[in-house]
C-alpha cells in the first residue's frame, strides 16, 4: 500500500530564503501527486497536482513541485520565502483501483523576519 | 462566482446518533470530494462523487456514506457515531478529473462535536 512521508513536521525559513518542503511516497508510481496547503484558521486550498504530463509542476502563490521518479520524490519548492507563506503544508498521493488520496502528517512552515 | 458551501458548519451530536452533511459545489463543477480532519489522524480522504457517481473512495467503514444529486450537490452521511467521528469534514469541488487544468476548491468545513 501506498504511504506519504513528509520530512519535517516543523521547518523554518527567513524570509527571502529557499523553501523546500520535502515529500517521499513509497511504491509504484501514483497516477497523481498532490500539494495542499491550510492557512492557520482557514480552509485548504490546492497548491498544484501532478499529472505524468510534465514533471516539474507549478503551482500558485510562486510554489513548484519536481516529481522524480527515480528518488520518489515530489518536493515542493519556492525561490523566496514571504511572511505570508506561514501555514501547513500537506503533500498527497493517490493509489489504488478506488483511488485512494493518502496524505501526509503535514509539515508547519515558519517564515522568520 | 460563489464558493463552496457546506451546512451546517457546527454540529453537536450524540454516540450513535446519525448525521447528514452538505456541501454545494462551485457552478459548473461536477466533482464533490468529502475528507476528515483530526489532530489524530490528521487529513484523510473519505469519497468522491463525479455525475452522481462516486470515482474513488478511501478507507472508511460503511458507517460513512455519501451521494451526490443530478445539480451536483452532494451529502455524506454518518451512521452510529462514535467518539472518534469528531472532526473536521471538508468538502471540496473541482473540474473534471483528468484534466490538465485543474482546479480544486474547498469549503470551511463542518466541524461534528460527537459526546
């Protein structure tokens, strides 16, 4: 069975610096690999979904994500942090003939002035 | 364009009890996904209707159920709650699977209080 597994419960960045955010799935490759995000005190939003039709995705807000199947990776990226990228960050997978979406524990993003 | 709706938002329920939840989609869109949320467990995927038909489901018991209506609205219904059904109950609506533009929209949510 599939699983998600997001490095970093808690990564911190300054503002301006790299975001990496990582996630790993585990088995065969999914036919789509999803990244949310949840604000504090709002709702999720759809950050990007990989689809096989290119492997670096991109998605709002300035964020992208490379899926590499050879490291079973779809890490998210941004060049430059903002104070307002601070919220939870889910990465997600979808497996089997029900289509299954596993999620990941989520990783808390802190941007430091 | 209007958002995702979901009623009620607040809901407090006793042990065994059942409970029906809504979510309206975006116009236009004709998928509804419903996903739960505990501290716990953290995010999970419940089911997914597309043309009143559900496409994917996740691991729930049959205590959880859902349908969704010829103008795309959909319910998901909890059947003999338990303690550990208290959650956050996110709906969300999007544009046909598959597509290379996709887009995805979730409502606030229903948080359930099961005592």
């Amino acid at each position: 069975a599939q699983s998600v597994t997001q490095l970093g419960s808690h990564v911190s960045v300054s503002e301006g610096a790299l975001v990496l955010l990582r996630c790993n799935y585990s088995s065969s490759v999914p036919p789509y690999l999803f990244w949310y995000v949840q604000y504090p005190n709002q709702g999720l939003q759809l950050l990007l979904k990989y689809t096989s039709a290119a492997t670096l995705v991109k998605g709002i807000n300035g964020f992208e994500a490379e899926f590499k199947k050879s490291e079973t990776s779809f890490h998210l990226t941004k060049p430059s942090a903002h104070m307002s990228d601070a919220a939870e960050y889910f990465c997600a997978v979808e497996e089997g003939s029900q289509g299954n979406l596993i999620f990941g524990k989520g990783t808390k993003l802190s941007v430091k002035p | 364009k209007a958002g995702v709706t979901q009623t009620p938002r607040y809901l407090i329920k006793t042990r065994g009890q059942q409970v029906t939840l809504s979510c309206s989609p975006i116009s236009g869109h004709r998928s509804v996904s419903w996903y739960q949320q505990t501290p716990g467990q953290g995010l999970q995927f419940l089911f997914e209707y597309f043309s009143e038909t559900q496409r994917n489901k996740g691991n729930f018991p049959g205590r959880f159920s859902g349908r969704q209506f010829s103008n795309s609205r959909s319910e998901m219904n909890v059947s003999t709650l338990e303690l550990g059904d208290s959650a956050l109950y996110l709906c969300a609506s999007s544009s046909e699977p598959g597509l290379q533009y996709y887009e995805q929209y979730f409502g606030p949510g229903t948080r359930l209080t099961v005592t």
